[in-house]
C-alpha cells in the first residue's frame, strides 16, 4: 500500500520533504511512463564570483585550449567537482 504525499505550502517545503523521504514508499514507479520535454530547460541564476586575475588568466588559458566561452569551462569543472565530492559522500562508511 502506497503511503498519500502530503500537501505542501510550498516548493521549499516540497523539495525538504523529497530530500529526506524515499519516493517509492508514495509512487509506483514500475507503472510511470517515459516522457521527453524538449523544450524544457534547466532554471539558471546570475551571481557575482570575485576570482584573482591570475586565476581567471589560467581559465581563460584552458578555455581557449578547448575552444570553449571560459564561463562555460568553469560550469563544467563545478560540475564534476560536485559529482566527485557528492559520490564520495556516498560511497563513504
């Protein structure tokens, strides 16, 4: 028997209940179906990163080797960095 969700007041409300709850114990995932959304894309946010000049000089060195904006490189280094630092947390005893 699956367990109701409950109702939330809010998306902050709504994503603390699914960071600390199992969603299997409240859907049947075996009779979810696939779906493709195109045109969906992940929400962004600006913010402001104070970085020494020499440091930004190096990203734009790395970038321009891989031929890529060096704001893009440095969203993708960020992104293995979590991954690395969130599988470690999961691997961990």
């Amino acid at each position: 028997m699956l367990k109701q969700i409950p109702q939330f007041e809010n998306e902050d409300e709504e994503r603390e209940f699914w960071a600390t709850h199992d969603s299997t114990e409240y859907l049947n995932w075996e009779a979810a179906e696939r779906t493709v959304l195109p045109k969906l894309k992940p929400s962004t946010k600006t913010i402001s990163l104070r970085l020494s000049e020499s440091m930004l000089n190096e990203l734009r060195v790395l970038a321009n080797k891989r031929d890529v904006p060096y704001q893009s490189l440095i969203k993708v280094m960020l992104r293995e960095r979590i991954d690395e630092e969130l599988y470690k947390q999961h691997t961990q005893p």
